[in-house]
C-alpha cells in the first residue's frame, strides 16, 4: 500500500460511496469519525477502501477537511 498522498484519492473520498455496512451509500468524506475510529480498532477493509478509509482519518484527526470541500460535486 502507498504512503504518499494521492490527488486521485481525495477525489475518490468525495466520490466513492460506502459499499456495505451501516452507513452503505454515504459517501466516504461523509462517514463520521467514530465509525473511522471504529474500523481502526477493528482493522480497515483491505485494498483500496481501507485506504481511502485510513487516509479519511487523518484527515479528519488533523483538521484538514477543508482538502476535500472544492473537490466536493455542487
């Protein structure tokens, strides 16, 4: 899995719903923290979800939302 940050990935976490569980269909930069927090502790789906998950919750721990509000579709 990469380390560097990914242009495409902060256009897929505007872009990418959530395929399955409680919040299926919300859009992943829409998930709210505690069910980031809780995929941490259980461990992130693998592949591409659980680092578009990952990468959501470094955002969202270190204030850096504002990335994602111009990529965000009108």
């Amino acid at each position: 899995m990469k380390n560097e940050l990914d242009s495409k990935d902060l256009l897929d976490l505007v872009n990418t719903q959530m395929p399955f569980g409680k919040y299926a269909g919300r859009i992943l930069a829409d998930l709210p923290e505690p069910y980031l927090l809780w995929f941490e502790k259980q461990g992130f789906p693998k592949g591409k979800l659980g680092h578009l998950l990952k990468l959501l919750l470094v955002i969202r721990v270190n204030g850096l939302e504002s990335l994602l509000t111009p990529l965000r579709k009108p």
